[in-house]
C-alpha cells in the first residue's frame, strides 16, 4: 500500500477513539486516499470525487470520519453508502464495524437485493445510524418507508462507474435527488466515463478531485507480461501460461460472460482447479464460488469485469487477461488486483498482433513498462511440473503413526523387486502421464514478429518498447 511519509493518522483530525480503532487494525501511516479525504469529511468540507480504487484505503478515508461524527443520539440514518455488489457491502459494513468498536451506539446495517428483505426490516426497526445498501434494494426500502434519507448528512457512492455499468443510473439519480442539499457527497470511481462527469456536474458541489488510486493501482510490485499468439491459439496459451505455475492463484479477466463460462468450461474439462464467476449465476452460485476461491479452494477464477468487483482478495500470484479490456483504465484495476501487500503479481496478457497497439496504448496511459514473455514450449513446461512435483515429494510430510503406517508394510513388500531408480521412474511416470500425452508433438505458439526476423530470433522487441522488454521469464 503506497503512503504518505509526512502525514501521521494523529494529524488528521481523528479522535481518540477513532485513534484507537486505527491502531488496532494495525494501519501506521495514511494512504494518500485518506490523508486527503479525513480531514475533508471533518472539517464538512468540499464534495469529493475520487478516482480511488480498491486497494487504496478508500473504506477507511470516508469510514473513519463518518463513524466519529456519527450521531449516536440519534436512531436516524445519518450516512447512506451505496455500493454495487452485496459482497461489497458486506465488505464495507464489516470494515466499519471494525471502526466503530469504541462506538458501541453506532449502528451499521447492510441492505442489498437477493436476501431476504424482512430481516433488513427488522434491522432497520432499530438505530441504523449508517447504511450500505445496493442501490436497488436501498430504493425499495425507501418506498415501503422502512428507510428514511431525509436527514442524511453524508452520501458515498462507491464504485460508481460500477453501478452505472450495473444498470442502477436511474436508482442513484433518485437517492441523489431525495436526499437534503446540504449532504455531503463523496464518489468513489476507478474510472470517469462521461455519465458520471455529468453527474457530478448536476448532483455535486464544487467537489474537490483526488486521483491518487491509480498510483496505487499500478503498484511497482507487479510485472506486466504479454504473451503474442493467433486469435485461435488463446486458450492453448492460457494452458501453458498457468501450466508453468502449478501453484498459481489467480484471476482470469474474459469480457463477456459467455466467454467466461467456455474459458472455465474448458478449463474444468482439461482438469484445472478453475471455476466461473458471472452474472448468469444465481447469488447462491456466485457466493459459493466466491467462498471456494476465498478459501483457496479454487486456483483459478474466470470472471468478468463485473463479476470480479465484489472480490476482495488480496493474494493473488496472477491476474490474467485472457482478452484486454477496452478502456485502459480497466487494465489498470484488473492488474491491481495483484501485488498487494508488498507480494510480487504478474498481470499476463494474452493478445495477437492487431492487439499489439493496445497494449502500447496501455503502457502510456499506466507508465508500465510491458514485457514481452514467449509462450512456454513443452519441454519447459514439463520441467516446472517436474520440479514442482519433486518440491511436494520433499516436503510431504510423512505421519507414520497415521493411517498408512499399516499400509507401508504391505506396499514396500509390493514393490520390493524394483530398485530405487525404477520406483522413481515409474512415479515420475505416473505423474506425467498426461502432461506428457497432452504436450507430445506441441507447436510452439509464439507469433513471429516483423522485428523477430530481422533480429533473427523470436522474442526480440515488437518494435514499440525497449530491447530489454524482452524476455523468455521462468515463473518457477
Ligand atoms: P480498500 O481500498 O478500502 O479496499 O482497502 C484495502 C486494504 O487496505 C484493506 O484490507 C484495509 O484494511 C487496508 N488498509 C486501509 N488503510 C490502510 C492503512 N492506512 N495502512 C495499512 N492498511 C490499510
């Protein structure tokens, strides 16, 4: 997480008791996000607009100073979030309660479609001093007159380009226009399509605009890979890109959800730890693949823009582009999906060469520098399995009073007439079976450049970035 070196959370205006919460969450130092926007909610200044995304520390730069002005002589509904997903609110809710833990008499409560409305009723019965709702559900609240946002002093709008792509433009034109004048107005958004800019021209006030997310989106931690093959040969590339990295754990970024299910599908079929997530997909579907790959039961998630948004992962070795996106802006927030923490994450693209442009086109707008990667050849692949296969026979644990301690006898007399090198031999064979079927007699993928040839060898530069952009990377 990038930070501010000069600013320290006491400098912000935050009281003791907010102090506290910061310190037990463990966060030292503002993210720029925060440092601009605390003391810019306490002092009721401006309006702002943040091209912060997620990642930024943009939950706590408007959870923070919204949980200590929180009125809690009140039951009213002071603060109203908006979010996209159910996820997300969820999210949210969560992170301020974890604030609001010396504010006993704050209530937060999470309203979003596809659960039962009765218990958010119910919770909206009592003091609900903060609300993060959907936007959908929010108005429906509002109709049967369980939600009131007649006092609400401060409105977020997270992920607002988010919510226009999800079809709620109309919803949010509504709570906008039913909610006081005075309110202040905080929106979040990874990118600033023309609509939003409108919006803001017609529900904002003079707002003050802090692009500080992208920064930290485009996060040094991670390298920009780009592999070059023909439209056709896509899928087999993805095969081999994450074949190189039997422990990967990532997302796969496709742009439509019919091409998500296929990529998934195929992946399943071909028997990879891979599941889809989509809005075909019921809400029950989609938290369950959310939870398996939350909880590293799932390596690989194929996704769509969309879909994606509600997770909040911050682990992941890969994010792949199994096409790119066409607004750079969204590049930038897939591959921030990866490298947090300090953890290094590769963004891998996978794209022929009338996509070329694009990436340049990505390049300039991120400041990344892209590296060209060859697509692995079958050999290299079959020698990242081997090695990661041996790693696991190093360090199996072997629990000789357990259950195989009766088995071993048995097995060891079994196999008694071969000698180490057979039984070896024929382990690794087991393993290799089908990698080696599958990669025997494999084409090599990689696409032949106009500059490849001059050069006289594959892989040298695609004639828009430098040289030593060029690689042939071992991921292992
Ligand atoms: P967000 O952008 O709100 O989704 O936050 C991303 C992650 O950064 C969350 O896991 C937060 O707990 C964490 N975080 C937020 N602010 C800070 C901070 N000042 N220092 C360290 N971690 C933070």
């Amino acid at each position: 997480m990038e930070e501010t070196k000069t600013i320290t959370f006491d400098e912000l205006g935050l009281s003791n008791e907010l102090l506290e919460a910061v310190k037990s969450k463990g966060f030292e130092t503002p993210t720029p996000v925060q440092a601009r926007t605390i003391p810019e909610i306490l002092n009721h200044g401006r309006d702002i607009i943040s091209l912060a995304q997620t990642g930024t520390g943009k939950t706590a730069a408007f959870g923070l100073p919204i949980v200590q002005l929180a009125d809690d002589k009140t039951s009213q509904t002071q603060a109203l979030i908006l979010s996209p997903t159910r996820e997300l609110c969820l999210q949210i809710a969560k992170d301020l309660a974890s604030f609001a833990t010396t504010r006993q008499r704050i209530n937060i409560v999470a309203v979003y479609g596809g659960s039962d409305i009765k218990t958010q009723l119910k919770a909206l019965k009592g003091p609900a001093q903060i609300v993060v709702g959907t936007p959908g559900r929010v108005i429906d609240l509002i109709e049967r007159g369980s939600l009131k946002i007649g006092n609400i002093r401060w409105l977020v709008l997270d992920e607002a380009d988010e919510m226009l792509n999800m079809g709620f433009k109309e919803d949010i034109e509504t709570i906008l226009s039913s909610t006081p004048e005075e309110r202040q107005t905080l929106l979040f958004s990874a990118t600033m399509p023309p609509f939003i800019a409108k919006m803001v021209g017609q529900y904002m006030k003079d707002p003050m605009e802090i692009k500080i997310g992208r920064t930290n989106e485009g996060a040094s931690t991670v390298e920009h890979h780009y592999y070059v093959v023909k439209a056709q040969d896509r899928y087999a590339a993805l095969k081999r890109i994450v074949d190189m990295v039997p422990d990967i754990y990532g997302i796969v970024f496709c742009r439509t959800r019919q091409e998500a299910k296929e990529v998934a599908d195929k992946l399943i079929a071909d028997g990879y730890n891979a599941d889809a997530l989509h809005g075909d997909l019921s809400q029950a579907q989609r938290d369950m693949v959310m939870q398996r790959f939350r909880i590293k039961h799932l390596q690989i998630l194929v996704a769509t823009d969309v879909a994606a948004r509600g997770i909040d992962v911050t682990e992941l070795t890969h994010v792949i582009n199994y096409n790119l996106p066409d607004d750079p802006e969204v590049y930038i927030h897939r591959s921030g999906r990866t490298g947090r923490a300090g953890k290094k994450g590769i963004s891998v693209s996978i794209v022929h060469t009338r996509e070329l442009s694009r990436i340049k086109q990505i390049s300039k707008v991120s400041h990344k520098d892209f590296t060209r990667v060859m697509v692995p050849t079958a050999e290299e692949i079959c020698q990242a399995k081997l090695r990661y296969f041996i790693e696991g026979v190093e360090n199996q644990q072997v629990d000789t009073d357990g259950a195989i301690a009766g088995l071993l006898p048995k097995v060891c007399e079994r196999l008694e007439t071969l000698s180490k090198e057979e039984i070896i031999a024929k382990f690794v064979s087991v393993e290799f079976e089908s990698v080696n079927r599958y990669y025997q007699n494999a084409e090599d993928l990689n696409v032949e450049l106009a500059d490849d040839r001059k050069k006289g060898r594959k892989g040298e530069k695609p004639g828009m970035l430098d040289e030593a952009d060029t690689a042939r990377i071992f991921l292992i």
